[in-house]
C-alpha cells in the first residue's frame, strides 16, 4: 500500500510536469517550426474564422463529407495570433478551388492608415492559361509570346518596350530612364482636395525635390489624425520623413484644423521617386506645389468634399491610363455622372462601387462634376496632362488581357499552386520582423473582380508555419527563461 500511495503521488506530481514542459517545448519549437492549422470544423486559438459573415455562403458540404466556407464577396478577412516565443517568418497555406475568379491572394496589413496590405499571388488563371515559353532563374518566371530572349539576364539587361510587359509580384529591375528629360523650371501648384492617404510618383535629374503642401484635419470622425510626408528613392528607401501631430482636437465635431509643410531635399539624382501623403479619412489634402514636372497618383484618387474649405462644390479634371475603374461616393449629394474618355461612370447610389471598362487606347481625361468622389483605377492619375507620366510596365490584375493590351512577356514570381486531391493549396511567406509588436495580425484574402465575374472561391483550411532558427540547448534554455516570467 504504501509503495502505491508513493507511485500514485509520483503521477500526481509528474503528470503536471510532464504536460506543462511538452506544451513548452510546443511553445518554444526548438526544430524552428511551429505548426498550426484552421479549418471550418477545427477552430484554432491562432487562426480566427473568415469575417465578414455576409460575404461568405457557410456550411457547405462536398459530397466526400468535407466542410468548407465559400468567398462570394471581397475583401475577407481573418486574425493571425502570434506564439509567445518570437518567429522570424510565418507561411500561411490556404486549401482552396478556384474555378471563376481570375486571381486570388493572400495578404497582410501592413498600413492601417492606407489599408494597405502586402500580397502573396495564390492563385493565377490568366498565367496558368498562357501556351508561351517560360523561362526560370531564381524564383523569377519570363512567358514570352515569341521566344525572343534566351534568358532572363537578357531580358533584364535589354528590355523591350515597357508597354509590351506585364509584370505581376515581380519588378523589372532595369531602372526606368528618360532621355528627353528637362527641368520644369517653375512651380505648379494643383488645387485639388485629395481625403487620406495618396501615392504619387515622380522624375527628378540631379535637381532638388520641392514640396509644399497645405492639408485640413477636418475631423469627422473621432479619434487622433496624425499623418505624414514621404519621399522615397526608385529602391524604396525612405529620404525624408515629414510628421505632423494630431490637432489634439480628437472628437466627432467637424471642427476642422490647417496644416502646412514645406519640404526640400537637394542634388537628387536621376531616377523615379516616389512620395506619400500618408493620413487618415479625416486628412484632407488641399493644394500642393512642386518644381517637379511630373506628379502621377498611383492607383487612385479620393477627391475629398469642399465642405469648410470652399462655399461651392467644385468640377475636377483628372487624366489617367487605367483601363478598368470603380468610382464610390459616401453622400447623398455628390452622386454624379463622371466622364472618362468616350464613356461615362454613372454613380447614382451612395456606398456602392459601380465598375467602368475605358474602352479607349493610352491616356484619356475624365471630369468629375462635384468631386466627394473615390476612384480606384489599375493605372495612373494626374490632373495636367501635361503632369501625367507611367515609369511602369502593365501592372497584371484581374482584368488583363494579353491579347487586346499588346502583352507580349509576363515577368513573374508566381508559382502554381499544387493539386491535392480535389483541392488546391498554395502558401505565402511573410517577414515577422516588422510585426513583433502587434499580438494578432490581420490577414485578408483578396478575389479582386469577384463582383464582376460572379465567381466563388471555396476554402476549407488555413494552415500557419511560424519558422526560426533551430535551437540548441543553450538557446533552448534562453527561450525558456523569456517566456518563464519567474526566470529559470
């Protein structure tokens, strides 16, 4: 009895032990790896369920049994839980089919003030579709229509016409050069209100970089609306970094507060710069003024209202090369008709996307008659034409064609995704570097086009990699005593 009494205590004590250092090694996953998985009927404390319900057709069924939710709108989301222990990268699986919907990604947010997330290709039709040669070096992928080049060195090294490549989640590395160049010489000022945040690009030759600009926190919404300026270099390292702190005016009062900066940079080499106007919905941009020749908007424009700033609604030209549109408004009173081109974009509803193909070739001005308009093109925007200008090859999305756009190569990382039964599955890497502040991330998965193609995307499991070095015992020993908070 008594050596029963002593092995029953000896249970008693070591089961404890035992669960708690296994689920430390979990924890700390000294092999470098940290697997987790979610599906429609396995919930997981790091994955959360794909939101918003009503963009999304739950409690489906295959006929083999499996469970999956379907995408029927976009943008959806999901939360990402980070482990205790700190990962350098995490590889995020989606199980999936695709049968309508042109492209599918996978992102993370990267910018809450600009929404902007960084996007890993999933799924890709239009490429999967082509029957041109493909060449392979380094994880990059060239199709070609015509077999002209024999490597992708030489591609780089002697490219074609921009106009005639795409590219999609790859970068044509040879730098962007204009020969006929020249120094506008004066300063042009555009008297516009752009609302939150804008990207802009621009040339510069060993000049200056000159920037005024003028902004109003018009505060409609509560909450702090600090902002902003970037310039950036054609690497995308940061030159100059103008903030601006909130008007410490922080409620819903529509009491609106001026803002003004200045910015010069000197002896600029040549090459395409970028700049932000980085703010919140409450930021409105109200004129800026430049020596440089060209100021292009990337993407999109959000005229802003003139309410508090002008006593009348005012017309605003703009120019752009995009070939396919969506324009919103948010009040009653600025729906319109806005011209592009020989067509028209007729927005006679609020909170509501209406889609517009540009039927004509190049670039073609639009007008919007009362602005408070928001719209989202797959090109650029300027409002002279004369400011107008694209370093960039096509931009490949949902609604490319290679035949009526001219492509003639496709320069691409993306990989197919693998065919596991009925199933598809594809993976994206993302860095944690930047992101070990933040307890959850959030994740979306992006079916741009799904309201015009009338697609659904079918998924099943989201599966997370959580990835690190390996550890030794020593460094074993050094994760437990920062996750222990009593020490070791």
């Amino acid at each position: 009895m008594k050596i029963f009494r002593l092995l029953t205590q000896f249970v008693i004590i070591a089961v404890p032990v035992v669960l708690f250092l296994w689920l430390l090694v979990i924890d700390i996953a000294p092999s470098g790896e940290r697997y987790v998985t979610w599906g429609v009927d396995e919930p997981s404390p790091f994955i959360d369920r794909l939101l918003p319900d009503q963009r999304l057709l739950e409690g489906q069924t295959t006929a083999q049994g499996e469970l999956y939710v379907s995408i029927i709108d976009e943008p959806v989301y999901f939360g990402m839980h980070l482990p205790h222990t700190d990962f350098d990268e995490m590889e995020v699986a989606l199980t999936f089919k695709n049968d309508d919907q042109p492209i599918v990604e996978l992102g993370s947010l990267v910018d809450i003030q600009s929404q902007s997330y960084d996007l890993r290709p999933l799924h890709n039709r239009i490429i999967d579709e082509l029957d041109w040669e493909v060449l392979e070096s380094d994880g990059a992928y060239l199709y070609q229509r015509a077999g002209n080049y024999a490597s992708i060195d030489e591609f780089v090294e002697s490219p074609p016409e921009r106009s005639t490549v795409a590219v999609y989640h790859a970068d044509l590395e040879t730098p962007y050069r204009m020969e006929s160049y020249q120094q506008l010489g004066v300063s042009q000022t555009f008297d516009v209100s752009l609302r939150g945040y804008h990207k802009y690009v621009t040339y510069i030759k060993d000049e200056t970089f000159d920037l005024a600009v003028s902004w109003m926190d018009m505060n409609r919404t509560a909450g702090a609306d600090e902002g902003a300026v970037r310039l950036r270099n054609e690497d995308g390292d940061v030159l100059y970094e103008h903030f601006f702190d909130d008007d410490e005016n922080i409620t819903e009062n529509q009491v609106s507060d001026d803002g003004y900066a200045r910015i010069t940079y000197p002896d600029l080499p040549e090459g395409v710069y970028s700049v932000e106007l980085s703010g919140t919905s409450d930021i409105f941009w109200r004129a800026i003024t430049t020596t440089q020749r060209y100021v292009s908007f990337v993407n999109k424009i959000n005229l802003g209202d003139d309410v508090g700033h002008l006593a009348q609604p005012r017309a605003t030209t703009f120019y752009t090369n995009a070939k396919h549109l969506t324009a919103q408004t948010l009040h009653a009173d600025a729906t319109q008709r806005i011209t592009v081109g020989s067509g028209v974009i007729v927005v006679d509803e609020t909170h509501r996307k209406m889609f517009h193909d540009v039927d004509d070739l190049g670039v073609v001005s639009g007008l919007s008659p009362v602005g408070d308009i928001e719209i989202v093109g797959d090109g650029k925007f300027a409002f002279s034409q004369a400011a107008f200008f694209d370093p960039d090859p096509i931009s490949m999305n949902a609604y490319s064609d290679v035949d009526v756009q001219g492509i003639d190569y496709v320069l691409t990382t993306y990989e197919s995704p693998l065919q596991v039964g009925d199933w598809l599955v594809a993976s994206g890497l993302f860095d944690l570097a930047s992101l070990r502040s933040l307890d959850e991330l959030k994740m979306t998965v992006s079916v741009p086009g799904i309201e015009t193609f009338q697609g659904v995307v079918d998924v099943t499991a989201i599966d997370a990699t959580f990835i690190r070095e390996t550890l030794d015992v020593r460094g074993f020993l050094s994760a437990v005593r920062e996750l222990l908070p009593f020490g070791l």
